[in-house]
C-alpha cells in the first residue's frame, strides 16, 4: 500500500496541472532551470542588455526566472516538436532569455484563461500569437512586438464562397475559446442579425488544434484566424483547405502584463528594442517566412494608441 500510495503522488506531480485553464504540461517544464526549448542556435551572437536586466522587477532579476503563460499548439508560433517548445513565440522567448540574461518556464495556458492568469499573478506574461485588442487594454497592458492581421480558412475549393465576413451569415465559423477570431465571429453574427440576415453559429473549441480538426472534418464551414497560423494550417492539410478573401482585422501581437506591474513593462520593452536593435527580430521571422510581421519598433498598447 505504501509503494501504491509513492507511485500515486509521483504520479500526480509529474501529470498535468490546471488551475482556472492554466496548466503545467509537464514536470520538464518546472523542474530546475526554465523550459526546454528547441534551441534557435542562430540566436547565439545575441547578447544580454544591462539597461533591461536593470528594469527587471528585483523578485524577476534575483530569480533569474520569467513565468510565460502560452498556448502551446499553435503552430507555427508555440508547438511541440520532439519533445520541446518551438515556433515563433519560443525563438523570441529565447532572445528574451539571451537579452534580460533570464530563464523563461513556459506554462501552456488557453487563450481563455490568460488574462486571468494574469491578473491572478499565476503567470507574470502572456504571449504566444496574443493580439493586442482595445477590450484586452482595459484589463492589461500589451508590449506590442509584432504586426499580425487574420485570414479565413476554408475547404478546398471553397464551395460555400466564404470570402469576407460579411459571408458568414448563415455559415458555422469557430475558433479556439477566448480568441480573437470568436470575437470576431460574434461580432459578425450580430451585424448579420441587424440586417436582417440569418446569425453566425458561432462554435469554440479548447485549443487550435482542436479548431482545424473540426473545419477538415466539415463540422464546421470556416475559421478566421492569424495569418501566419492560417497558412501553416494549409500547407499542413494535405490539400484538404485553402484561403479565402483578403487579410483583415490588422493589429499587433504582444506580451501581456498586469496594469499594476509597469517595471516589468518597462524592462520588457528595452528587452525588444534591444533584440530589434540586435537585429535578431528579422533573423525570427524570416526563417519562419513571415517577415512582413516586422514593426517599425516596438511599442505598448500600440491598438488604443491609434484609436
């Protein structure tokens, strides 16, 4: 019984974690120094920042540790491969690492459940293809480090003729719970129902991944969804989705963070005008072929900055 109740606790320790949608994937993740990333070894000439690692909180720069909660299936931006974090967002992560001489520990939290890990302190950043929206400024602030913009997604061929939004009358469009692309939808589908139109049924699914299963399946007709997301999630199908219409709902990707935290704000912007300085953030994006997503510079709360 006692061996029994050893290889239970292990068990449990090891075994994924939640808390209001906020989850540890796996002991890996915790243990000893940071996440294990899949090493962006032409990130190596980076080098650290002192005017950042100043900023830093003293708790943050002591600990030599940054908690980041992310959604970890969205692929290209934060994914598992061979057993590591990789993307996007985790080469980023890893220039943070570089510039603010840091261990960053991933935590893999949904999109629905950032805002409240944040404002929980159960994470100290959230960041992983998180869209710096007006409504997510009222609760949080948002260092904006890259420009992003959505795409539709469809069956090959289209045959429904989803070319906008304003063909989503009628239709079943989805998208990960808490994201953008369902505010979006449901946006839509009240426009629909002003004019007259039959309403947008609006579904929501756990993770991305779940997302593209249910459109390939035919479960549903569409997804809005970030570009760069959308053209991996294409070529990734077998020739079983195409594209539709022109890219729309343009804004920024940031790394979020408590309105109450504003030196970890500050050290964070220095920590990307440096990997942009360093040029680092054009070496990110080309290699995942999305170099249009480069901003002038870095900035925060760049959404409610140009309303």
């Amino acid at each position: 019984m006692k061996k029994l109740l050893l290889s239970l606790a292990s068990a449990s320790l090891i075994g994924v974690l939640s808390v209001s949608g906020v989850q540890v994937a796996n002991a890996a993740d915790t243990a000893g120094q940071g996440t294990q990333f899949l090493t962006a070894d032409y990130l190596a000439s980076l080098k650290p920042d002192q005017a950042a690692i100043d900023a830093l909180p003293e708790e943050i720069r002591s600990a030599k540790t940054l908690t980041i909660g992310g959604e970890t299936t969205l692929a290209p931006y934060l994914f598992r491969k061979d057993g590591k974090i990789t993307g996007i967002e985790a080469d980023f992560m890893q220039a943070l690492e570089k510039v603010l001489d840091i261990k960053i520990k991933v935590i893999n939290t949904g999109f629905s459940s950032m805002v409240i890990g944040l404002l929980s302190h159960r994470i100290d950043v959230a960041m992983s293809d998180f869209s710096d929206t007006v409504e997510r400024e009222k609760q949080v602030d948002f260092v904006d480090y890259t420009k992003t913009g959505q795409m539709l997604v469809v069956a090959k061929g289209n045959p429904l003729k989803i070319h906008s939004l304003a063909d989503l009358c009628g239709h079943v469009a989805a998208g990960p719970k808490g994201s953008l692309s369902v505010q979006l939808a449901e946006q839509q589908s009240a426009k629909c129902e002003e004019e007259g139109k039959p309403k947008v049924d609006v579904k929501t699914y756990p993770s991305g991944a779940d997302t593209y299963l249910a459109l390939q399946t035919g479960r549903v007709d569409t997804t809005g969804i970030d570009y760069a997301i959308a053209a991996h999630q294409v070529e990734a199908s077998d020739g079983k989705l195409e594209l539709a219409g022109e890219l729309f709902a343009k804004g920024y990707h940031g790394a979020a963070l408590p309105k109450d935290d504003g030196k970890l704000r500050d050290a964070l912007l220095k920590a990307f005008q440096s990997i942009y300085a360093q040029g680092a953030t054009e070496k990110i994006l080309a290699k995942w072929n999305v170099s249009q997503m480069q901003m002038d510079a870095p900035a925060i709360n760049a959404t409610g900055s140009q309303k």
